[in-house]
C-alpha cells in the first residue's frame, strides 16, 4: 500500500516495529525524522490537540498530568537513541547515562533481547513496575 495512504498511528507502529526488528536503525536514519518527526508527532500532535479540545473538562491535576505526559513523551526519543549511540562520543550523553537520569545502551540492550521487559527508554527507573505488568 502507498505510505502516503497510512493513517498516523499506523506510521507510529511501523516505526516502531521496524526499530524492533533493525535496532540500530538510529545509528543508519535521520533521527529527527523517523524518531521525532514521524514516530513522535504522528502521535504527539493528535494527542496535544485532543488534550486541548478536552482542557476546559478536565480538572487541573488531569490537566498536568496529561501535559507533563505529553511534552516529556515526546522528548523521551532522545534518550533512547542515545541508549542506541547515537552521540556515542558525547560528554553529556555519557554523564546523564552513569547517571542514570538516561538509560544506559547496556540496560536498554536487555528489552530488544527479550522484547516483552525494559521498556522505559528515559531512564528505565519504571522498569521493576512496568515489567509486572
């Protein structure tokens, strides 16, 4: 079928299916448009604008959280292809990972070895509970 004719949350899948089976399709394509542009936004901007639709309805503490899910959700690619070396040499990315405030690529590592655990690509501190579940 013509990719053009893809809906945006059938263009999220795919760039999500497609990474799973090629991880190190971060290091080989323009991250800004396959990890932000077309994964990212394709569910980011429909999402903001049901947010906003929805504002004035909802109350101010499922207004916040909906925000801060939002705006960090589509940041949280950055991290994740840093956890892929993209930026491999960088300071910074090497600090914010022995930090841990960034997941580590060996961490992330484990999820694309068994597909079904570690999946927070920030930081990984919701793993233990994500995992349950």
């Amino acid at each position: 079928a013509d990719p053009l004719s893809r809906t945006p949350f059938e263009l999220a899948c795919f760039g999500f299916q497609y990474h799973h089976v090629k991880p190190d399709n971060w290091l080989t394509a323009d991250m800004w448009y396959y990890g932000i542009c077309r994964t990212g936004l394709s569910f980011y901007f429909p999402m903001a604008a049901l947010h906003w639709l929805a504002w004035a309805r909802l109350a101010d503490f499922a207004n916040l959280v909906l925000y801060v899910v939002l705006h960090v959700g589509m940041f949280c690619q950055v991290s994740h292809a840093a956890a892929h070396g993209r930026w491999a040499g960088s300071r910074w990315v090497k600090l914010l990972q022995r930090s841990g405030l960034w997941v580590s690529p060996a961490a992330h590592r484990l999820h694309h070895c068994e597909l079904d655990k570690n999946f927070c690509i920030v930081n990984g501190w919701a793993n233990p509970l994500v995992d349950r579940l």
